[in-house]
C-alpha cells in the first residue's frame, strides 16, 4: 500500500509538468489577451500593461518565469480579478464546489446505485422500465434546463428555498444547487449498475450461491453488490472530480462563487494565471482521486493487481 | 432460452475452435437482439426519426430560416405546427433540420468514444505494469488540460470545419470509457478463460481482440448510450465557441439552449425539440440494453 | 445635525412611519410624504463580477458602478446627469485650458483624513503613471491634459502631468488644448482619488476590504469573488447625514434569465439588466416593476473598407439601405430602443443632428436604392453578392444577425455567412481587420459627442483603422481646436454627415437601459443617460 502511494507520488509530477506544459503553450497559441477588449488600447498603454505583467517578455521566458513561481507555490497575480492572487481565489472557490459536489455525489451515488440495483433485480418488468426512464431524464434534461425549472417550481412559485446565492453555504442554498447537479449523476450510477449488476447476476458464482438454497435478497448485498460496483468504482473517479469542481451552468444560474465558472470565466478573459492554477488544482485532484479509485477497485475485485 | 444441445454445441465450440467461437457469439448477439421487444420497437421509431429528420425538411412549407415579423413567438397553429420562434421561423421544420447535426454527432462521437475508449482502456488493464501507469497518465493530463483552448486553438488554426466537431468531441468523449474498460479488463485479467488462452499461446493482442472486448461490450454498450446525449449537448458548447454549426442552421443542443431561454413565454420552443430529443434518447437507452443482453457472452 | 441624525437612527430602527417633514431635513433627496421602510437595505444585479475597484486599473461598467459608491471624484452627477460638485465645490476657468477647482473643506476618507488637492495630484499622476498600468490612461491624455500622452509612453516622469495642488484645498489642471467639456469628464471612475498612504502601504492588496480607504458615500464591508459586495455607510463621508440606506448589495449575475428569476423571487431589487425574450411578458405581468430610459449607446455593423466587396461604397450604402431598422426597433427589441442612423445616440447632451436623407425615406424606397446600387456595382442574381458577419457570441447579436441576414437575404439575394467567434477570438479578428462585415457597439464614457466620433478617427484601431478618411480626421482637429460650442457641435454634424455619405458602418439602433426595479425602491436616476445610480441617493420606501 505505502510502496503504492509512494509510486504514484513519483508519477504525478512528470504527469503534472507535462499538464502544465501543453496547457500553458495552448493557451498561449490561443488568440486574444487579457486586456484586449471593445474599445482596443492604445499601443503604448498596452505596452504598459504587457511590461507589468511581464508578457511583453518571449513566451519561453514566461513558461520558465511560471514553471519557478508554481514550484514556489506562488500561481500568480490574477489577471482579471486584479485585487486577487490566484491562490485567494482557489481557495475561496474551491471549498463552494466540493461541498455543493460532495453532497450531490453521494446524493447521487446512494439513488443511483439502490435504482440500478432494483431495477437489475426486476429485469424487464414496468418497474424496471418506470424507474429507468424516470432517472433517464436526469440525463436527458440538460442542467440550463433543469435548474430554471426547479427555480421556477420552488423558488418563484412556493417559495421554499432561495432562488440563488451562496451566503457561507447555508443548508436552504444548497438544496437546489445539489438538487440541480446531482440528478445527471444519479441517472448515470443507475444505468452502469443496471448493466453490471445483470451481468453479474448470470455469473457461475451466483448461480452456485443460488443453487445452494441462499435467499435470493442475502445473495445480492452479499455476493452480488460488490463485484458489480467495479464498472461504478471506475467511473467514479472522473465523475468525482468533474462534480466537485463544479458546473459553470450551476454555478452560474444560481450565482455561487464556485471553481466552475471561476474556471470558464478566466478562460473566456483569457486570465492566463487563473486558468492554469485550476487547471494544476484539477489535475491533481485527477492523480488523487484515480489513485483512491485503483485502490478501491482492488478491494472490490481482489484478484486485481497492478 | 437456448436448448441444452445448443448450449452444449457453443461450449464445444469454444474450447475447439476460438475462430469459429468468435463468429456465432455475434450470430447469437443478433438473435437475442431481435427476441427483444423494446430494443426492436426503439430501432424502429429510431429509423422513422432519422427518415423524418433527413426528408422532412425537403418537403416542409416553411425554409428553415424563413423569418416572419408578424409571426414571432407565435404558439402552435395549422400553419405552424410546432410555433415559431423569436425571429417567426417555424419550428416544425427547424426541429427536424436540427435533428440532423444532432443525431450525427451522438451517435458518431459515441462511437469514436468507444472505440477508442474500449481499445485504449482494454490495452492498458490488460497489459498492466508500466505501460497501465503509463497510459493511465496520458489520460489525467487529457482530462486536465483545458478543453476550450483546445477548441478555439483548433478553430483558429482549421477554420470552421464539421469534421473538427468530431475531433472536438472525440477528444473527449472517450476518456470516461477508457477508465471504465480499463477497470473491468484488470477484472477479467485475473479470470480462468483469459490465463488458459495466455497458457494456449494466444498473443496478447488476439486475447484483448477476442476475448477482453467482447466481454467487455456490455457494460460499454450501456455506457455509450448515456454518451450520447452529453454529445449533444457538447455540440452546442462547441457552437458557443464558433466551432460547430452557425445560425440560421440549427442543432437540438441549440434549439434547447434558445428554448430554455424563454420557456416561461414560449414553451413550445423548448417542448418540442425536447420531446424528439427525449425519444431519441430513450430508443438509445433501449437499444443499448438489448445490445448489452444481447453481448453479454455469459448469458447464452 | 447631530441630533437629526439621532433621530433618523431611532425612527429607522423602530420602524416608525412619522410625518415625512421630520425626514426632509435630514434626507433632502427623499420627497416629502415618502414613508420609509424600517430595512434601508438594497441588492443591485450587477452584471459581472468587477476585475477590480481600484479605479485605475479597470474600464468596465460593472466596475463603474462600484467604483461610484466607494469613491468621488471632484464632480458627480445628479439623477438627469448633469455635473455637480463632487469633492469640489466650484471650479473656473477662463480659457478652458486651465482649470481651478476648489475643494470641500470637509470632505473626508473613511479613516478620517481630510482629502485634499494633493490627493487628487497623486491619483492622477498615478492614473498615467506606466508603472500603474491603467487600462483607461488613455482618457487622462483625451482630456489633452499636459504632458499626460508622453508620460504614458515613458518618456516624460509623472511629476511633469499638468496638475498642482496650489494649496490642501484649491487643485488646479492644466490642459495641453482647450476642452470645454473638462469639467464633465472629471466625473469618470478613472478620474477618482485614491488614499495615498493605504496604496503604498498595502500595495496590490489596498483594495481588500479589511484595507480599503476611500472617500464615497459607502466603504466595502465583505467581497466574496463571483457572490457579492456588500457595502456600508461611510460615516467619515461629507454628506453622510443624506445617505439613507445601511447596505448596498452588488451580485454579479451574468445570466439575465437567472437574474431575473431571482428578482421575481424577491432577492434582488434592481437588476442589470432585462433578457429580452421576456421584455413582452415582464411588460404584462409587471409593468410596475420595468424601469426604461435611454443610453449613451449605439448598436452598428462595421464594414471593412478596405476589403472587397465593402471597398465599394456603391455596396456599403446598398447594405445599409436594406437594413429595416424600424422592424428591428420595433419588433426584435422592443423596450423602445430606436433606429440608428449616425454612431452618436440622439440622447448624447446638445446634440441634435440632421437626419442623413436615406433616413428620411421609407423602407421601400431605401431597399430599391439599395437594389439599384448593388446592380450598378456589379451584383445580380447570377452573380450574388456573398460576405460573412462576424459576431462575438451571444443571444442577442445571434438574433439581430440572423434577422439582418434575413433582410439582405430577401431584397437583396445576398448571400451572408454568419461567423460567431467567442469574445476575445472575435476581438483578434475584429482589431486586425480580418473580417468583411462585423457587430460592434459603443458606449459613451462621457456625455459629448466626441466621445462617440472619435471612435471612427484614422488611429483608432478599433474603429477607424477599418476607414481612414482624412477629411474626417481633418473635422476631429477642428473640434478639438474650437472653442464655441456651438461651432464644435456643427463639427459632429458634419463628422456624423461625412460618416452617412461613406457609410463605414451601418448604424442599427440606439439603447435603451430596461431594467427591473422594485417598486419600493426611491431614488432611481430615471434620466441619467450614462447610467449612473448613485446609491446615496437610493432609499426604501415602505410599503
């Protein structure tokens, strides 16, 4: 386990420097600049702008200037949100995403692992089909739809929860926000668990369990649940990190001051610094989380191994 | 459902002859296929809606982009059957004629998604070690890397292009799945079938060819059906930044994007596309079931 | 004074709805027999999230409208946009070149410190110091203030900037060449003071609210990047005995759709903005709630001049003719903006141009000039004239190129190829000139023609380098250089006249600013052109 660890320690940082230096030239091959805008800055103005902020310099100076300053643990100054450094502005954002994602992913993960399950057991019945075409629309209702709607319902309308803000994340805040983003997932974890557990169902191991007179409800949390998490566990780990870094739509229409749409805002200002400290922050939640998913994935199956 | 013979036929067949094996699981896969009711009926409304989105627009009253002053946001009449909306142009026609980009892309980025995925992710479990870490490297660096400079790099440098939408897309549609491949394949590594055909002398390529695929297909049937709306929707995305299609055409994603908009004063404008995209979604889901019945090599 | 204030605090806090007289002496701006609310506290949408409330170095009107309860600037406006004093309480001037103002005695920062001139002698020099930075220090050098232009090239030091503190209290400019409207642009968020010793003692990190000094009717109490900024009373604020409200929210709500929702919620009290889908709805359902006025703004198409098929100016005015301006006001928009015919908004102060003639026609007889035109240049059904729109995303734009398309498409057989490009792609594109047709809009920072004309002027790299008509330039010196008004004015006519006749842009509509407003909200400036809504000037009213 150690040895594991410490091997992926080692990994991540020929992965994170590679990360930081394909994003850091893409970005730069992108046209547009940071203080570019409608009404275009006069030469010398701009000059001044650029010799602040040291991109008057040739953009391999820049990329080694940035490769020593994140060495350092300094990100940057940002350039849009110019009161701020990047490091403030991840680590105000952040902690909005991850609670807001941590709540719908287990909201999700707990609803969509019990429908998958129940429909597998009820294979090709009306429950079966009722509860995947309901959990099917999570998916098929876009969140810029969904969210309004909810908005609409129980905001404007009964006027039980906020219609928007995050006020230091207070439980009516959250509740449609989670509401929100989770039912995407939840419709995911249900149909994987579907799939899995019907096929682990028809397994040999099963077979024999049953064949030797288990009840049938002891056979499926005790035998059959684990090994069909594995299809789940692997999608876990990106599905963790893309839910607890937020979702600009989400973010946006309920006005939560949450990584994604820091993240999408500072790409469209092409706020260079910003962009690549979330970029470095989502990479590595990547390396983490993959590595506690491979971790699991040997828990769920033993005979895997690396 | 199989008689006992057949049964008995397939497990000789299998240990006799992989080449012939290999041949009647997808003979079987199609005759399972055919024996599901609610995968056949989704193929069938699937067919009619791609005709319908290929020739209605042919025939319809209305062009596409048709504005009418007089008519805006007007709510479904014998003229316009679905409505119109904020610039008069009739919705009926541009439901369907958006239903071809959208259809187009679903189902070609998940197919791109899953075949890169399935042959990335069943390489890497299979092979393990180094080269697992390796490959599982690449793709937290794919994951991470900023997929909107990707775009507008991709943009600046090809110009607006429909194939780019496709590498756009496929870029990313593939990651989740290769994760998921990799994951069951590190599963079936360890399975008797896998190390008597490593024992028989099968090379390892042939093994992730004939035997981790197909065991594999299931679960990335079903997975490749939830990937098809999230294409969709990634479409309009990439509209948003000048990639994919331009005004006055039209996509579902798009059509959603402008519905939702204004779902308070013209519903319709999000109704109907929603609907047809709610049925195409849900004959995917079914289809993707009964192919994923239909593969499993287990069940037979 | 003290003692009115004691009982402004009671009656607030009580909640208790006295006869308004009591009020009108301490609140003038309140009208008599408003009752007040017992919770003076107000949220703003904003737009955007501001990049920063240093005014030096931001440009945005998000930004603005913060920048304007935090600090002041030696003039102000009032609700119909006339300049007022601010921090100065008179000015003079004899030649328009240089200007003395004199300053309030009692104008104070919210620590306590008098502001004085030397304050304002180190904001500016500041302002065009290269070391700052400043997006905006280009307006100090349109100001032709002395040697500002060459300090902002580095090659002159800040301290030669024609300002001087001539003692605390009396803060004199001088100006390179006379500028009549000098006192007005004086009102911009660039123009404002900032507390020396706070900047050079916290550097970068000055504007954090724990930090922040300024001297506006409010200070920052709380900044959560991408949420809110919530501001309170400066109690140090000269004229804080008129400030009604407790707290002034600002939320940074870039979806209008959302904004709205939550504004219907009851969250919110005053939006940024309308989404226009929902103008027709809103108008029905809550008419009490719609605020409407004009704004300095205008809406046009910029034609590449330089590039065929617009090097033809047979071709430019045959696409502009075929433009229904009048359905696009009218039915597309629809909050009452109006058609455009110049670049400068007819709500801009003494301005009053001449329709050009083309305007004076109606649209059928524009769209067979147009016909006629394009033949003569060429262009015929065998032989479709074919260009792209370039347009950075949004609904809006989406909408007016689609139908503007349509237009052309209809009575002209042209053929147009929309091009959406996000907002920094599209700003490339647009500034190195490659584009045939594309949207642009400009917004007045100030409220006088030229801050519209100069946009078409041979150097300005947005808009007149697409042109470059000397005779135009020729007009802009003879502005800069007139010291009537009256002659000044018939300048932009002429500018406005020269634009019509070689038609470089198309223009389409002029703004208007809608907005949702509670009605419990007072004192709204509804005739600021520039859209400038003090918050010292807000106040609830009780229901």
């Amino acid at each position: 386990m150690f040895k594991f660890i410490l091997k992926r320690v080692i990994e991540a940082i020929p992965t994170l420097l590679v990360l930081i230096t394909v994003s850091f030239f893409l970005m730069r091959f992108a046209p547009g600049s940071p203080f570019s805008s409608e009404r275009e800055l006069p030469p010398q103005v701009m000059q001044n702008i650029n010799a602040k902020y040291g991109l008057d310099k040739p953009v391999f100076e820049q990329y080694t200037t940035y490769l020593t300053n994140v060495l350092q643990g300094d990100l940057g100054p940002s350039f849009k949100y110019q009161d701020f450094t990047v490091n403030e502005l991840v680590v105000a954002a952040l902690p909005v995403s991850a609670k807001i994602g941590a709540f719908a992913f287990i909201f999700a993960l707990v609803c969509g692992v019990a429908i998958g399950t129940i429909a597998a057991l009820k294979q090709n019945t009306w429950l079966d089909y009722g509860l995947m075409s309901t959990s099917m629309l999570g998916i098929v209702m876009p969140s810029f739809v969904l969210a309004p709607v909810l908005i609409y319902i129980f905001s404007i309308g009964l006027g039980w929860f906020p219609a928007g803000g995050w006020f230091d994340g207070s439980l009516k805040y959250m509740v449609l926000p989670v509401l929100g983003m989770a039912m995407m997932y939840v419709a995911t974890f249900a149909r994987i668990t579907r799939g899995s557990m019907i096929e682990t169902l028809n397994s040999n191991f099963i077979r024999t369990a049953r064949a030797k007179g288990l009840s049938f409800s002891y056979i499926v949390l005790r035998h059959a649940l684990k090994p069909a998490m594995l299809p789940v566990v692997s999608y876990m780990g990106p599905a963790f990190v893309g839910i607890i870094t937020g979702s600009v739509v989400i973010e946006t229409i309920f006005g939560l001051p949450g990584i994604g749409k820091l993240f999408v805002n500072a790409a469209f200002n092409r706020d260079y610094s910003l962009v690549m400290g979330i970029t470095i922050l989502i990479g590595l939640l990547f390396i983490v989380f993959n590595a506690i998913v491979d971790i699991l994935l040997a828990y769920v199956d033993p005979k895997i191994r690396y | 459902m199989f008689t006992k013979k057949q049964n008995v036929e397939a497990v000789e067949a299998f240990s006799s002859n992989l080449e012939i094996q290999g041949r009647s699981l997808w003979q079987d896969a199609r005759i399972r296929f055919m024996r599901n009711k609610a995968a056949m009926v989704s193929l069938v409304i699937l067919v009619l809606i791609v005709l319908a989105v290929i020739f209605v627009p042919m025939v319809a009253e209305f062009a596409y982009d048709d504005t009418d002053w007089y008519a805006l946001h007007e709510g479904p009449s014998a003229t316009h059957l679905f409505g119109t909306d904020s610039l008069g142009r009739d919705l009926f026609v541009r439901t369907f004629i958006g239903g071809r980009i959208s259809m187009m892309v679903g189902v070609l980025g998940a197919l791109v998604a899953v075949i890169i995925g399935t042959v990335y992710g069943a390489t890497s479990g299979f092979i393990g070690g180094r080269v697992d870490r390796i490959m599982m490297r690449i793709l937290e660096i794919l994951y991470a890397i900023p997929f909107m400079f990707l775009v507008i790099v991709l943009v600046t440098f090809f110009g607006r292009n429909i194939v780019l939408i496709f590498v756009a897309i496929g870029a990313i549609a593939w990651l989740d799945m290769a994760r998921i491949v990799r994951g069951q394949t590190l599963s079936l590594r360890g399975k008797e079938f896998i190390e008597a055909a490593h024992v028989s002398g099968v090379s390892k390529w042939n093994i992730i060819r004939r035997h981790i695929i197909p065991n594999v297909l299931g679960i990335v049937a079903v997975y490749s059906t939830l990937l098809v709306p999230s294409m969709i929707l990634t479409e309009s995305f990439l509209s948003f930044l000048g990639l994919g299609v331009q005004e006055p055409m039209t996509s579902w994603g798009a059509l959603l994007q402008e519905g939702a908009q204004s779902m308070e004063v013209a519903i319709w404008q999000l109704g109907f596309p929603a609907a047809f995209m709610v049925v195409t979604l849900f004959c995917f889901n079914y289809i993707g079931d009964g192919l994923r019945d239909a593969l499993d090599p287990k069940d037979r | 004074m003290n003692k009115n204030k004691i009982t402004k605090a009671l009656l607030v806090s009580l909640g208790l709805t006295f006869s308004a007289t009591s009020f009108n002496a301490i609140a003038a701006d309140v009208p008599a027999g408003t009752k007040l609310a017992a919770k003076q506290e107000l949220v703003k949408g904003n737009g955007s999230e501001v990049a920063s409330i240093d005014p030096h170095k931001t440009q945005g009107v998000p930004e603005s409208n913060v920048i304007l309860d935090l600090l002041e600037g030696l003039v102000t406006q009032d609700a119909e946009g006339n300049t007022i004093p601010g921090v100065a309480e008179s000015w003079e001037t004899t030649d328009n070149k240089t200007f003395t103002f004199h300053l309030r005695k009692n104008a104070k920062w919210s620590n306590g410190d008098p502001v004085t001139a030397h304050d304002f002698v180190y904001s500016f020099q500041r302002a065009v110091d290269p070391a700052t930075a400043s997006p905006y220090s280009w307006y100090l050098d349109m100001t032709t203030m002395l040697n500002a232009s060459d300090i902002i090239a580095g090659k002159k030091d800040k301290s030669t900037l024609g300002v001087k503190a001539i003692d605390d209290y009396t803060f004199e400019v001088k100006l390179a060449t006379p500028v009549p409207y000098f006192v007005m642009m004086m009102g911009h968020t660039t123009m404002m003071p900032v507390h020396q010793a706070t900047v050079e003692k916290y550097g970068e990190q000055w504007t954090k609210p724990e930090n922040f000094v300024g001297n506006g009717a409010f200070v920052m109490s709380k900044w959560v990047v991408n949420e809110r900024i919530e501001m309170t009373p400066n109690k140090y604020y000269w004229d804080n005995d008129k400030t009604v409200l407790t707290k002034v929210t600002y939320l940074p709500l870039e979806n209008y759709v959302a904004e709205m929702n939550r504004f219907l919620a009851g969250e919110i009290d005053m939006t940024y903005d309308v989404p226009n889908e929902h103008f027709k709805r809103l108008k029905k359902e809550h008419a009490e709630s719609l605020a409407i006025k004009g704004d300095l703004c205008t809406y046009y198409y910029s034609l590449n001049t330089h590039k065929p098929p617009f090097d033809d100016l047979r071709v430019r005015k045959a696409v502009s003719y075929a433009v229904d301006r009048d359905v696009i006001a009218k039915f597309l928009l629809g909050k009452g903006e109006k058609p455009a015919y110049g670049l400068t908004p007819e709500i801009v102060a003494h301005f009053d141009p001449v329709l050009p003639p083309y305007a004076k026609l109606t649209q059928k007889e524009r769209n067979a000039e147009a016909k006629k035109l394009l033949e003569e240049a060429g262009y015929n059904a065998a032989n479709p004239l074919k260009f792209s729109l370039l347009y950075n995303t949004s609904e809006n734009h989406k909408k007016l190129a689609v139908a503007i398309g349509s237009m052309w498409k209809k009575t002209l057989g042209v053929e147009v190829t929309l091009e959406n490009q996000e907002w920094k792609t599209y700003l490339e594109t647009k500034n190195q000139g490659n584009f045939q047709a594309a949207r642009a809009s400009w917004c007045g920072d100030y409220n006088e023609a030229s801050t519209f004309t100069s946009l078409m002027e041979g150097n300005n790299t947005t808009g007149g380098v697409h042109y470059k008509s000397a005779e135009y330039d020729k007009l802009t010196e003879q502005a800069i250089l007139s010291t009537s008004e009256e002659e000044r004015q018939k300048l932009y006519y002429a500018q406005e006249a020269l634009l019509a006749k070689d038609m470089p842009i198309i223009p389409i509509y002029q703004y208007v600013k809608a907005r949702l407003l509670n009605p419990h909200v007072g004192g709204y400036a509804h005739h600021n052109a520039e859209d400038k809504n003090y918050s010292k000037n807000m106040y609830i009213i009780a229901d």
